[in-house]
C-alpha cells in the first residue's frame, strides 16, 4: 500500500528536521565574540574612539573603552578590574604592572609621544603667547589634571616649575581627575586656562599654544596586555593596530607623535 500523501509530508519534515537541528545547535553553541576591554589614559580619548568603528570592524568583536588617569587606571588592573589591554600616558605605570605580573612584558609597545599646550576658552578676550603670561591677574584660573595620578598633570608642574611660574600660580590652579576633565574646565570658561594634553584641546577646539618639550619629561604613551585571558589574541592585535598607518595618522591628526616600536 502506498503511502498517502500527509504520511510522505511528515516523512519529508522529519528527514529536514533531523539535519536542520544539528545546523541550529552549532550555531547556538558558537560563542559571541568577548569585548575587548581597554583601559587608557584620558588623554587617548579623542583618537581611540575615532579609530573604535575599524579596530572592532578588523577584530570582529566590540571593543569597550575604560577612561581615566593613569595611576588610578593601574591600581584598577591590581585590584583586579579585568581590562585586557592599559594603554598609558607614562612608561612608569605600566613597567610597574609588568615587574608584578600583571601585564606582559612582550606585548610593552611605546606607540606615541605626547604634546603638552598652553590651552584657553575659544571666546576668551586673554592673549597668552607664553606660560609667562599665566602672570597676568587676568587670567584667574588655571586648570591641569592632578600631577599625582595624571601624567600630563606631572608634565605640566614640571614645565611651571621650570619656568619658575610654580609657586606664584600655586593659589590660581585647579586640579581635575584626569586631562579630560581639565579641559572641560577650560571649554566650559570655568578656568581661564588650562595646561593640557594637546589632544584634548584639539578635540574641544580651544586655542592653543605648545609648550616647549624642553620644560618637561617626555611624555610616553605605552601600551602592554595582560599575560592571560580569552582576549589574549585580540589585544595583541590591537597593539599591532597601533602602529598600523591608519592608526598612526589619527594619533598625529590629534597632536600625538606616533612611533614605531
């Protein structure tokens, strides 16, 4: 007898379903690429989510990025905040975090160095053509990222203190968490101005001047992973992405010295 037609329908269905759901399965139990989570100084800020949209389009995965102050991103890393990769302004912080092992000593890239300026409010009626001009009772407030934690800070005391400016501008300054934040002091006309890290005032739009490399250490921006995880692979890649061309002609259209090695 043969089979009606419904019986060779159902017959038909089951066939297709038995290769179908082993299809589905895989695809379920395929993982979703992790995010790769990097921690960088704020002053990277403006460059790195300009370049985020081509680095996740080559890693294939999102990338997600921490901001702050150097220091206080590395004592994140040793009370174990789980960041893949720190990108730093300083080489101090991150030769530290590998002497603990807490990042690899293989993976250390120096990938930039950084400009410090003189910075003021774009609607500002003060012309500074020097750090001398800071003198001027006019300008009342001045702005930098806390030397403590933020490198830039650092470089800024340093470039006062060379120019003997420090302990008479003392009363006038502010201190802000990280450059970012600086600068919005100074965007916002709450400083007058500010010392800042010239990507962040390039991003803002605020005038500015260079304060010369001669007043203060050299500002290195280094990067380095950490020895293990599931994310190993990809932040490898991001730090060769660093030095790629596309990376090192955002890094310089931003005010940023980029470096091979």
């Amino acid at each position: 007898m043969r089979p009606t037609r419904a019986a060779r329908v159902r017959e038909s269905v089951g066939v297709l379903t038995s290769f179908l759901v082993p299809i589905l399965l895989s695809a379920c139990a395929r993982p979703t690429p992790q995010p790769l989570t990097i921690a960088a100084a704020a002053s990277l800020a403006p460059v790195f989510d300009e370049l985020a949209p081509e680095l996740e389009r080559q890693l294939g995965a999102p990338v997600t990025f921490s901001y702050g102050s150097t220091a206080n991103l590395a004592e994140q890393i040793r009370n174990g905040a789980p960041f893949d990769v720190l990108a730093a302004a300083d080489a101090e912080h991150v030769d530290r975090l590998i002497a603990e092992g807490l990042l690899e000593a293989g993976s250390r890239s120096l990938f930039a160095h950084g400009r410090l300026v003189l910075a003021w409010p774009a609607d500002s009626t003060i012309e500074l053509r020097s750090l001398e001009d800071l003198l001027d009772p006019a300008v009342g407030h001045l702005a930098l990222a806390n030397p403590e934690f933020a490198p830039y800070g650092r470089a800024a005391r340093q470039a006062l203190e060379r120019s003997s400016l420090w302990t008479e501008l003392q009363p006038r300054l502010i201190y802000s968490e990280n450059v970012r934040d600086a600068g919005q002091l100074v965007a916002s006309g709450n400083a007058d101005a500010g010392l800042l890290a010239a990507t962040i005032a390039l991003s803002l739009d605020l005038p500015s001047l260079e304060v010369p490399a001669q007043l203060f250490d050299p500002i290195e921006h280094v990067a380095a992973a950490r020895p293990h995880g599931e994310n190993h692979q990809a932040a490898l890649e991001f730090l060769d992405f660093l030095h790629a061309a596309q990376s090192a002609a955002a890094l310089e259209s931003f005010g940023l010295s980029p470096l091979d090695g």
